[in-house]
C-alpha cells in the first residue's frame, strides 16, 4: 500500500539537474522551506552569467539553507541569495565555513574585477554601466548566517525537521545531508551531496546513512569507473623519473583538495627517495591557504594517512614535504622562473584559464623538455581543454605561443566516486530508500538509472524546475 509523506514533502531542483554545476534544491515541508546548497552554473563568461542567474524561488521566503561543501558550484550563489532577501541560518560543517571564507571572497575579488573591465568596455561603448549583483557586505553577511555543526550533530532546523551531517570524504568538511521529517511515521530524506572516491587520500570513505526513505543522489561518474591510484602514481613517478634529466615539472591543481592531495602524494615519493635532486614550488596563494586549513583539521582526515605522516615526524602537509617551498608573493613566484631543471610546480587554476600557471606556461610551455601534467578536469572551452585536445599553437597575454612540452593527464584524481562505488554506497543504504538522481550529464544518468533499477531500485531523474512529490510505500 503506497501512502503520501505527512509533511507534504516537495523538492523542486534549481540547478544540478540533468547537469553537473549549479547545486539547488528545494525543500517544501511542515510549511517551511530549505535550500540544499546554492551553488552557481560554472563555464562561459563569469560577469555575464552571474548577471542572468535568476532564482526561480523568492529568498527572502527560504528559512534555511544546507550546505554539502564549499565548491562554488554548491555555494557560490550564497552572496546573491543573501543580495536578495534571505536572512536566514547556513549550517555546514566547520570546516566548510572556515572554506567558505576563502572561496566566496575570491570568487568575489574576481567577479567585481570582471565587473569592472567589462564596466570599462561598456562605457567605451556608449552602453550604460551594469551594478553589481552583490557586494562584498553579503559575503559577510553570509559568514555571519553560518552555523557549524560536527558531523554526527543533531539539530532542528525547524519545527519537525531534524538536521545531521555524515562525512562525504569528497573535500576538507564535505557532508551528506540527513533530514529526518516528523509525520506517522517520520520519514528520511538523505541528500549524498558530492560523494569522494575510496581511494583517495587524505579523505575518509563516504558514509553510509543507516537509513533512507528518498536519497537524493549525485551521478557525476554514474557511467563510468576511475583509473586506479596505483597505475596513476606509477605514471607519475615514470614522468618524474622522464624529466629528472632535464626540464621542469607544471601541474595546474584545483586549490581545494587536489593540491593538497598532490603534495601527500609527494610526500610519500620523497620518503621513498624518489624525488632526490627535485624541489617543489606551491604557487598559489589561495592553495596555501586552503593547506593552512587542512593541516589544521588533519584530526578530521584519513586516520591510515595521519600515521602515514606522523611516522615521519609530521603533522602539517609542508613537514610531510621537506621538498617544498611556498611562493605566496608575485616576486617569489618569479624567482622560479630562473629554474632550469629540478623543479615541480603546482598552481592554479586547474583548468589554466587563469592565475598564476598561465605565467609559467608562458616562460616553459615552448621547450620541449618541459612537462605539464594534467591531474583534473579540462572543461571544454577552457586554455587546459584546448592543451589535452592538441593544440599546437595557444594566445596568453597578447602573445601566439608554441606547444612544444610534453602533456600528460593523470586520469586517478577524480574527487568523485565513479560507478561502481555509486551503485555500492546506494546498496548499502538502509531501508528501502528510493533514489531521485541529480548533479549528472544525461548519460550518466542513464546509467545509474539502469544500474540501480537491475538492483530492483526506485530511480527518478530531476528534471529543471519540476516539483517533485515523493509516495511512499
């Protein structure tokens, strides 16, 4: 016999559905709204979409928001839902807030930048000036509306709704979200959030919510599985051992996990005596900052890592890593420049369309001694997509440049759990939940779909702005 929540249960997807950016999805229960996540669509240009993101909701009616983690594709619309109304409480774990800090004053500093070189070349145009959609008051704003809860934490984010947070092991704080809806009975709506690979370092497994009525899933892999961190480290030590003769060693990195992964990784070369003779440059000032932030939190980490580390004597990331030298500042980054051989240099953006890896393409990317290895995703569109495409000829800074380096992609890095740990962690779900898949391309979706339905699973895609009912049985 099938029978209706007793809260009057809706959730309308914002974002995230049939796509892989722009987390949002709405909660409608006991007469109250919750937002999980407000994360903004990424690609294309960043004034421009930032000035056409719309709510389809009003803000100022959302009672709360819930955060799964601090990627801007889940919290970088925060500022402009506080711009507009919402006054509300953000819970998210602790160290998601302390990320939060950093990632939405960045994306600030950046996006009032554009806004004012596009501003420039409207007025240059006879065009009138567009305002800015938010300022640096909401970010604040936004800090100030957080409250932390551990993981494992009970909290009543209203009346009949209860609030607990599980480890995602995506990124530093990442969280699956576990609302528990008072009715007869009470129901469990679960919210994966983005769920990390087992084989990672440094993050612990996702963990398994005892149980679930409704699971609402990421697909991002759900069609296919990663390259295992073995074969990646050996492909990293053979490219290593490659330029050990000669050359220097560019890896663009996402600021946020993948570098600090990296410099784990490089650590445990070095204690194997692989990188004698080689020195490694963090050439990044927001990627400091987040390692700041990891070391401080290395108690929330992998426990099998931590021993790693403590075996040597360490307990930050840079101790792990004699190897390393910090260049926060624009003149210590260009002392690398005077490098010739012997030197692996991390910076961002991972993707190259901007920061400081664009300098050092431009010094080295012409020399055919040279490496640059990819450890992430190349969006289409992007200077590091037209590199792994085979571009033989790139434009920086007003400049035509050769490809003469050698590429690499380290397929291994994926901050994400491919197919078959999505099938595994849904299996193991308590209960008999069913699953409402988001956060996925269209063939992703298809085939989770079709592997959780072999596995006698409910499954619904979300669809774009459509409200979706759950009936229970």
């Amino acid at each position: 016999m099938e029978q209706n929540n007793g809260g009057g249960l809706t959730i309308t997807s914002h974002g995230a559905a049939r796509e892989v950016t722009g987390s949002c999805h709405r909660v409608e229960v006991h007469g109250k709204q919750l937002l999980l996540d407000c994360g903004m669509h990424q690609g294309g240009d960043a004034v421009k979409r930032l000035q056409d993101e719309k709510f389809d909701f009003t803000p100022r009616q959302i009672d709360a928001v819930v955060l799964s983690h601090a990627h801007l594709d889940h919290c970088g619309l925060l500022p402009l839902l506080a711009a507009e109304g919402f006054v509300g409480p953000i819970y998210c774990t602790g160290p998601t807030l302390n990320l939060l800090a950093i990632m939405l004053e960045d994306a600030a500093n950046l996006y009032q930048r554009d806004l004012e070189h596009s501003n420039l070349r409207r007025k240059r145009a006879g065009r009138a000036a567009l305002k800015p959609r938010y300022t640096f008051e909401h970010v604040r704003q936004v800090l100030e509306q957080c409250q932390p809860l551990e993981y494992h934490q009970s909290e009543a984010v209203f009346s009949g709704v209860l609030l607990r947070f599980l480890d995602a092991g995506h990124i530093l704080g990442s969280a699956i979200v576990e609302l528990t809806i008072a009715g007869e009975p009470d129901r469990i709506l679960v919210f994966s959030g983005d769920l990390g690979a087992s084989e990672r370092v440094l993050m612990r497994s996702p963990e398994v919510p005892e149980k679930a009525d409704l699971a609402l899933m990421e697909s991002t892999y759900g069609d296919r599985d990663h390259r295992s961190q073995e074969d990646t480290m050996t492909e990293l030590e053979d490219i290593i051992a490659e330029a050990s003769n000669d050359g220097v060693i560019m890896m663009p990195a996402f600021a946020v996990g993948r570098t600090q992964e990296l410099l784990f990784h490089l650590g445990c070369l070095y204690h194997r005596g692989l990188l004698e003779g080689w020195h490694v440059f963090l050439d990044s000032p927001m990627a400091l900052e987040v390692t700041g932030l990891y070391d401080q939190w290395l108690d929330a980490l992998d426990e099998q890592d931590q021993r790693v580390m403590a075996h040597f004597g360490a307990r930050t990331l840079k101790d792990f890593l004699p190897a390393l030298t910090p260049t926060p500042s624009v003149e210590e980054s260009m002392q690398i420049n005077r490098i010739e051989r012997g030197a692996i240099i991390i910076a961002g953006s991972g993707m190259c369309n901007g920061g400081r890896i664009r300098h050092h393409l431009k010094h080295r990317l012409w020399q055919q001694r040279n490496h640059l290895v990819f450890t992430g995703y190349q969006a289409r569109g992007t200077l590091g997509r037209r590199l792994i495409d085979g571009a033989t000829h790139i434009r920086m800074f007003g400049q035509r440049y050769v490809v003469k380096a050698q590429l690499h992609t380290l397929g291994g890095f994926s901050a994400h759990a491919g197919r078959h740990e999505l099938l595994s962690w849904a299996k193991s779900l308590g209960g008999e939940p069913q699953f409402r898949l988001v956060h996925g391309e269209a063939a992703a979706l298809d085939s989770l779909a079709e592997g959780l339905g072999d596995m006698g699973k409910r499954v619904t895609v979300a669809s774009l702005g459509e409200g979706f009912h759950p009936v229970f049985s």
